[in-house]
C-alpha cells in the first residue's frame, strides 16, 4: 500500500469519526433541548395549576360572599371547578326552599383566570313569556320564568316610583289548592323595620328574606322617551338584581345589623365586587362615617307558606304589589 492510499484511509476513518461525534452531539442537544422543554412545560403545568388554584378560591369567595346579600330564599347546593390551561371554570347550582321542599334553581357559570380575574359568561336572564292576562291590564313587560325549572320568578316595585301596572297576583291564591306551597314576593308601600314586619305578618305566612334600599341611582326609574319618541316607563326589578337579607327560620335570625356585618364583610375583603359594596355602603352611609341600624331600610319580603295562609295577605295596605314565585306540592 503506498502513500496515498494510507492518507486516503485516514481521511475517510476521520470523516466518518467526525461524522458520528456530529451525530452524537445533535442528538445530545437535541435530547438536552427535549428535557429542559419537558421541565419547562411540566414546572409551567405546575404554576398554572398552583395559580388557578389560588385564583378559583378567590372567585369562590368573591360569589359566595356575594349571595349574602343577593338571591331571594336562593341557596348554593354544589360547586363544580374545571381547570384549564391559563384558564377554568365554576359552575354553581342552586335552589330554594319553600317551607322545607327544595327547588332547583339557577346554573351559573363563571370563568377564571391564571391571573386572578373572573367573569360570568352564562346568560343571567329569566325566561320571559307573554301573559294574556297581564297583555288585557295594558302592562308593557312579560312576565318572568326561571329558565331552568320553568317556575315563576318574583319581581319588586320601589315604593316611592310610580309605575304604570303593579303585579298583583294574590287573587290567583283563590284558584290553587289551599295547601300547595308557595314562594311570594311582597313589595311594601313603604319602608319598614325587621321586627314591624314580623309582627304585621299574618300567622302562617313565614318571611324568609328581606330587600333592602340599595337604590343610589333612581333616574333609571324615571319616565322617558326613546330616540323614536316612544315612552319607556318604569319595570319592577328582577329577583336576580336586588339585595338583602335571608332569614333562618330556626331561630329567626334577620335583623339589619346581619345585612351590615355581611356589606363590612363584602367591603374588606371582596375583590370583584368590591365597587358594588362600596356603592351601597356609600348610599347607607350618606354623611356618616359609616351606616347603622336606621339607615337599612327594608322595602319588601320574600314570604313563604300554604296558599290558604298566604291569602290571608289579601287587602292588607301595605302589600304595594304581591308577585308569586316558586309553587310547589308538600308530597
């Protein structure tokens, strides 16, 4: 073998020893890169997960806290957390109780952020239906269904706004059986105190929560017209956007220092709605430095009880308007 073909070997032995360490080193890389890819991904997973976990407590805290003072005779009964990438879900089912009997109620469905933000994103609108009865009195508005168990929602007049109909569904009593259960909305032709309402309340009809004058902003309330000229009057507030206060009737805890201490609550340590608590503990407050007592004043009651006690209601002055919720059978 001469010379040249001994450098020739040489080279090639080379080349291909260069040619495996190239190999071996793309493929080092390439398994280093998979690796740290892999620990990023799987550190990220982690925090993304720590993060919603946090973020979910907090929007849990922020709805509960906010039924304390909002749905009527409404419960929270389950909760169901889905947690995402960056981003989860809440889903809330409620219901409400008409003398011991549960009802279903609402499906309200949030969703959070990695970053601690959260929003509702189901629809938060009752069903509404046309009401022959309510289209003969000239009424402009339908009348409300809770779109899920297809009951009838209760609505609120303010008593110090003229409205052109007021609901009153009392005389509908006389047509049911006397003992089916019934959930009624009663708005008041003034304000009054806890213990006054107990004690103007026939026997037989149970309050169970309380609404509160969180009203801060009446021009809402006022007649006018339309950009075509059409008049827009007043409409009763819906149950899903007024406030108050529930009552146990175990042990007949209401009073308006609960609403209070539950706003106090809401003020400190409620971020979403932060804005809405300071709102009304604004409006309670006027100048003061902050409300008492004599500045919650209670308009309406939420009352429970059998059709035949519940008409007992009947021609009493203070009922501005009566509006039927939920009606169910004791078996």
């Amino acid at each position: 073998m001469n010379d040249n073909e001994t450098i020739m070997d040489e080279s090639e032995k080379l080349s291909t020893l260069v040619k495996k360490a190239r190999r071996r080193t793309i493929w080092r890389n390439a398994g280093i890169s998979f690796g740290i890819t892999l620990f990023i991904l799987v550190i990220g997973w982690f925090i993304n997960l720590q993060l919603q976990y946090k973020s979910s407590e907090t929007s849990q805290r922020d709805i509960e806290m906010l039924k304390e003072i909002s749905g009527p005779n409404q419960y929270l009964y389950s909760t169901t957390v889905n947690y995402g990438f960056l981003r989860g879900t809440l889903e809330y089912r409620t219901y409400k109780m008409i003398e011991g009997i549960p009802v279903i109620g609402d499906e309200e469905n949030y969703e959070f952020s990695s970053w601690g933000t959260f929003s509702r994103y189901s629809n938060n609108s009752p069903l509404s239906v046309s009401d022959p009865g309510m289209n003969v009195e000239g009424f402009d508005y339908m009348r409300a269904y809770n779109p899920y168990s297809g009951e009838r929602e209760m609505a609120f007049y303010l008593p110090n706004v003229k409205y052109v109909n007021y609901l009153n569904e009392l005389p509908q009593l006389n047509d049911m059986n006397g003992q089916k259960l019934v959930e009624l909305g009663i708005s008041f032709d003034t304000n009054y105190t806890v213990e006054q309402i107990k004690a103007m309340l026939p026997n037989g009809v149970h309050p169970v929560w309380y609404w509160v004058d969180t009203y801060s902003n009446m021009q809402q309330y006022l007649a006018h017209k339309s950009p075509d000229g059409k008049v827009i009057n007043p409409s009763p507030d819906s149950e899903r956007y007024v406030y108050g206060f529930a009552n146990n009737l175990e042990n007949g805890n209401a009073s308006e220092e609960k609403f209070l201490s539950n706003l106090e609550v809401g003020l400190h340590s409620n971020r979403k709605y932060k804005q809405e608590y300071e709102r009304i503990y604004d409006y309670l407050r006027k100048d003061k430095e902050k409300p008492d007592v004599n500045d919650v004043r209670v308009i309406g009651v939420v009352v429970t009880g059998t059709a035949d006690s519940l008409k007992m209601l009947q021609e009493k002055k203070y009922v501005k308007a009566a509006v039927l919720g939920a009606v169910v059978d004791k078996y």
